[in-house]
C-alpha cells in the first residue's frame, strides 16, 4: 500500500479550499487545514468525518506549522495573498510541491493582474524557488466539486507543472477530487489555463451560464 501523504490546505475555510477538503477527504491523504477562522475549521473537519468516519483530518494552527509537517501544499487564497504566505512557508516547503490554484483576476473580472509573459503559477514559483510549483484546479468552480461528474462524463481538470513525478502526484489528488486530470504541460501553460477560466467567468458573466459548466472535453 502507498505511503500516505499529508496534504495541508491553506486557505481552508473559504469556497475553494472546504470544496477541494471534502473532495480529497476520501482519499489515502492526510489533511491538515489552515484557516483564520478556527471555529468554522472545526465545522468543516466536523462535516467532513460526518461523510466519512474513517477521513484523516485535523486542523492547523499556522501556515508554516501546516506546511512543514505536509508533503504537499494547496495554496486556497487570493493571489494577493499568496506573496504573505510564501513568506512564511518558504523555508519549509523546501522540495516539496506547491499547488496553485488561483486566477489572478482583476477587481472588475475583466482581465488578470499578472503580465501576459507570466501567470500566477510562475509568480509564486519565483517566491518559492526551491519547491515544486504546480498548477491545478484553477479551471473547476468550487461548486463543480460537488458533481465532478456531468452527463456521465467527468469534468476535465487542467494541470501544469516543471516536474514530470509531481504533475503524476497531483493528477492522482485531482482524479480523488472526481475529475478527469489532463497534464497540459509545462508551468508556463498556467498562462493558458489562467485565461481559460478568465474566459469561462465573463462568459458566465455575459450569458448568465450556470456555474455548474466546468470544462468538459469531447471524448469521440
Ligand atoms: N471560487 C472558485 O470557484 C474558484 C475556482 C478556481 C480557482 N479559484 C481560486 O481559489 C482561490 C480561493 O478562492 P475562493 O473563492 O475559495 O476564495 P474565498 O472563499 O474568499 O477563500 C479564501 C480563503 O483564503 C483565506 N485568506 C485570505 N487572505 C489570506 C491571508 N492573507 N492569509 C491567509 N489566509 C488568507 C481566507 O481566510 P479568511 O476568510 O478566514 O480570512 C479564506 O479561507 C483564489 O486564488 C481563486 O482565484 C477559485
């Protein structure tokens, strides 16, 4: 059997970060959640050994303590946020992978706050130099986690990483979650990926579509 890993999610108590929880909580992982607000943490570790008495999980007290004890980090914040974060990470997440998950959107959602030759993704892999930076989740909306799976056909989640054994780790963590993962390539395809979901949004935004619609490729 596997090692089992421990995964600490930062950003824990917001859509993103209880969706992605309670998507993995039924995996081989350890959980370790980090949020600000300790009482609604209690609530989500609470919800979730509801669903499954057997989910390996417990709550945090700070992003540096969560981090050194994990193997894999999921940054669940603003990217506004996530310069404070490496910060405090930086020397813990040493080798370890890093997911980024977050669309760098502006205030209006019309455009990203990131240049056009970089992403999110790469942003946070120059505050982390030494940690295996890795894009994913960010073109599934929290609410598609509950149904990963439409028409019979799982949604198709997007992920793009420098390190071939990291993007395998990660597509095992998306594929938990109930999604089809596509390693779409290197981690300057978060360009890519970055503007897919900027697209999907004032899409929404313009039609009205229900944020339920994810991406879904047609498999012929
Ligand atoms: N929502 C979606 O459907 C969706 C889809 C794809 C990607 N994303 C990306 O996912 C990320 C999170 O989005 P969200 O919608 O889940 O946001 P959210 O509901 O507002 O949650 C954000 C979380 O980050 C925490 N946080 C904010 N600033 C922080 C800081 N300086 N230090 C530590 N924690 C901080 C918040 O904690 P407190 O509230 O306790 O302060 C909260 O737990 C964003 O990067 C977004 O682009 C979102």
């Amino acid at each position: 059997m596997q090692t089992k890993q421990t995964i600490a999610i930062i950003g824990a108590t917001g859509n993103m970060g209880s969706a992605i929880a309670k998507g993995i909580s039924k995996g081989n992982y350890r959980l370790l959640l980090k949020g600000n607000d300790q009482a609604a943490l209690d609530a989500l570790v609470g919800d979730i050994k509801t669903k499954n008495a057997h989910a390996d999980v417990d709550t945090a007290v700070c992003p540096a303590d969560a981090s050194w004890e994990a193997d894999i980090i999921i940054l669940d914040v603003p990217f506004s946020a996530e310069a404070e974060i490496a910060a405090k990470i930086r020397e813990v997440a040493n080798q370890k992978i890093v997911i980024s998950i977050a669309n760098p959107l502006n205030e209006s959602y019309n455009g990203l706050t990131t240049a056009s030759d970089s992403s999110a993704a790469e942003e946070l892999q120059k505050l982390l130099p030494n940690s295996k930076v890795i894009k994913a989740f960010n073109t599934s909306f929290a609410a598609d986690f509950n149904s990963p799976v439409i028409d019979g056909k799982q949604s198709d989640a997007f992920i793009a990483g420098n390190d071939e054994e990291a993007v395998q780790i990660v597509s095992e963590i998306v594929a938990t979650a109930g999604f089809n993962p596509i390693a779409a390539g290197d981690l300057s395809v978060s360009r890519t990926l970055e503007n897919m979901q900027l697209l999907l949004i004032q899409l929404g935004m313009k039609n009205n579509y229900n944020w339920l619609a994810g991406w879904k490729i047609l498999h012929h």
